[in-house]
C-alpha cells in the first residue's frame, strides 16, 4: 500500500470506538482524508455504555503509579501514554468544550459524569474536520492492495486507502460491536494473536441457596481483598453466580491466573480494613452475651447483614464462640472461587494481536501501510481510568505513526 504524492492522502479507520475516532481525529487535523467504517448503526457504542454510571475517562494519581497499573511487560503501553497522558487527555475534553473534574476516589469524570454529552461535541469536531463516518459497514478481509467491507445484508467491496487502521475492539460486549471476529481472519494471514480471555470480569462462586437468594445485589463496602501479598481496598457486589466489582476487576489478571493454574481457589476478604485485629479482639472481648452473634457484630463493628452472612458461608459456627479466631476470620474472611464468569459479563478483554507481530509503529509486520491501536492489542488494564486511557493514547500514537508513514511514501 503506497501514498500517492499527487494524489490527497487518505486514511480508513475499521472501527469507532474512542481509538478509532481519536485516532480519526489527529489524521484530519494533519490534513489527512479520513473516513471511518463502522460495522453497528451507531458509532462509540461501547463508550456511551460506559458512561452509563459514570464515563471515568482517566485517572488522576502520579505518572508513576499510573503506569504502574499495566503489566510490567507492557511497555509500549507507556510509550502511548508519554505521548498522549491523562493531562492531556482532560486538555482534549476541554478544548471539546467538557470540563472535568476528579472525584473522590481520583478519578476523572465529564463534568455532568456522561459520555453523551462529550460524544456529541467529538462528533461535532469530526464534521468540521471533515471526516466521514459511514455506519453499518462491515470489514469483512484483506484484498491484495486494501481491504475488503461489505454494507449490511449487502455487497462486499474493495477500498484502497494509503493506510489503513484497525480498531476492532477486544472481546466483550459483543453485542456492541467488539465480537472478536476479526481473530480468524488475522490469524489466516500469520498475526499472532494471545487468546483473549475475560479481564476485569466477576467470578463464580458456589454460594448456599440460601445466601443467593437472600444477598444477591447487595454490596460489601469499605472491604480489602487479599491474594499474594496484595491488598485491593474497594467495594464489590454480591451475585447470584459469585462476586463482582471495582476491588474484584484491580485483582482479576492475579485472580484468572491462579484459578487457570489451580482450579479454584480461596480470596480471602478483610470486612473490616480500618482496624487491625488486636482493635478487633478489644472491641469483641467482651463477647455477644445474650445478643445473637449477628446483632453483637451489627453493633459492635458495623458490620452488615450480608457480611456477617459472609462470615458464616465458608466457615465452621464453631470458630465463632472464640472471640480470636473470629477478629482473624473477620480480616480474613475466606471465599471460595470457583471460575471466571462468562466473557459476556466482562468489562474488557486480555489478549489480542501480539506485540511480535507489529512493529514499534504498531504497523502490521505483515503488512505494510495497516496499523492496529486499542483493544484489539494484547495488553490489560484495571478500571478506573486507566482502560479507556490507553485506547485513547493508542489510538493518538497510531495516527502519529501514520502521519510519518504517509509523508515517507509522499
């Protein structure tokens, strides 16, 4: 695939999602001719499901301990980000028109905490950028000099671009429009692609009828997770299949891996993280008396109905009439985990095109003048921030990449 110096150079993005539009973005304020295909009626789908509690953009911590967040292997994953940070992240939302603001836990919010709102005006700059969105266009493979599309319960036909960028999306949310279809049809052409599995995911656990039918839906606030010297503060969910939620999804890469290794597992929960167990055993001295067990723990340590419950799911009574063994139960409350929940319950997906398989340009080494940015990449965040982040910061890097490759050829 070459530019032509005579002719306008252009640019097809295969996805538009917050890499692919971001990406669209840089290109046409390059002076890049770029039209971007989506394979759904609608574009940024998955984004506007994000922003449903919340669109948490970016994170607000130091550099250092943000980067941290991504696997130590994952270096390139701090390149994207050097050249495109969660500072200017919230610059580029500004100059949009939607102010940001950080919220109590450090992380970035649109002012009215909506994706709408921010998309709107996104879109609006595309126009007057002149990028062209074509919705219900489908990639359906590579063509000898392009790729091959097909409109929907249509023909299939042949574009010819200069360049070309994937943005496909991982695994999750299918229905939204990241199906991972396009992993056969690279792995046909010799990309090596990491499996993808669910990441940021509940898991399952074999609750008693009883507590499933009497807890599910209900939250564990102010708690901490344990697994391999690590310690999660956070909240997570009770559901019917097992457990959930942003404590859960910061420990699911260490999690999958040990449940793959071993079958299942015990996590161990700390109810009470804000007291250690010699406060815990003053607190308990004096023990339940006449009161239930249940009520004592309600009263003396604010302890709610699905925790205490909690206590008594994986334990034996008996290490309760022992006030020692019970404040070491309540720091280490055991739960025992079964599996991953299905991929379609997954925020993200782990896995994707092999950082071997394109060059630090993050162009195909396959194929020349094609470049991949977002999920479609083997690399895995946590929520809070940092997923949405890099897709942005990949996609920015892509079009830069592009940018040069373009001028090269001219």
């Amino acid at each position: 695939m070459t530019a032509s110096a005579s002719s306008t150079r252009n640019v097809a993005i295969i996805g538009a999602g917050p890499a692919g539009l971001i990406a669209a973005q840089r290109l046409a304020e390059a002076g890049v001719k770029v039209v971007v295909y989506e394979a759904k009626p609608s574009v940024a789908r998955k984004f506007l499901l994000a922003g449903r509690g919340g669109l948490n953009l970016t994170h607000s911590e130091d550099i250092l301990s943000f980067l941290s967040r991504y696997a130590d292997g994952e270096s390139w994953v701090k390149d994207w980000i050097a050249g495109f940070s969660p500072e200017d992240l919230r610059a580029w939302s500004l100059d949009l028109g939607v102010e940001t603001f950080i919220g109590t836990s450090g992380r970035v919010f649109p002012e009215d905490f909506r994706a709408k709102g921010l998309l709107r005006a996104w879109l609006q700059r595309l126009g007057q950028l002149g990028v062209e969105l074509k919705t219900n266009q489908r990639w359906v493979g590579f063509a000898t000099d392009g790729v091959m599309m097909q409109e929907k319960e249509g023909d299939q036909y042949e574009i010819r671009p200069d360049a070309v960028l994937f943005a496909l999306g991982g695994g999750s949310y299918a229905h939204m429009g990241a199906d991972a279809k396009w992993i056969p049809v690279f792995k046909e052409q010799g990309v090596e692609v990491t499996p993808l599995q669910a990441s940021n995911v509940g898991f399952n656990v074999p609750w008693s009828d009883f507590f499933k039918n009497s807890f599910q839906g209900q939250p564990l606030k102010n708690i901490a997770l344990k697994i391999d010297g690590k310690c999660k503060p956070g909240e997570a969910m009770l559901t019917r299949y097992g457990i959930e939620g942003n404590a859960i999804y910061a420990l699911s890469a260490s999690l999958r891996e040990q449940l793959s290794r071993d079958g299942e597992m015990i996590l161990k929960i700390d109810l009470k993280p804000s007291m250690n167990e010699t406060h815990l055993l003053n607190k308990l001295k004096s023990g339940p008396g006449r009161k239930s067990l249940s009520s004592y723990l309600k009263s003396q340590l604010k302890l709610t109905s699905q925790a205490v419950a909690l206590l008594r799911e994986f334990t034996d009574s008996a290490d309760f009439s022992e006030m020692p063994k019970l404040a070491e139960l309540i720091k280490n409350c055991p739960v025992k985990l079964t599996g991953l929940a299905s991929m379609d319950k997954a925020i993200s997906t782990a896995g994707g095109i092999k950082q071997s398989s394109v060059d630090k340009n993050l162009m195909l080494k396959a194929f020349t003048g094609y470049f991949v940015a977002g999920e479609m990449l083997d690399w895995e965040a946590p929520t809070g921030g940092y997923l949405l982040q890099a897709c942005f910061s990949s996609g920015v890097y892509a079009a830069g990449k592009i940018t040069d490759y373009l001028h090269q050829k001219s």
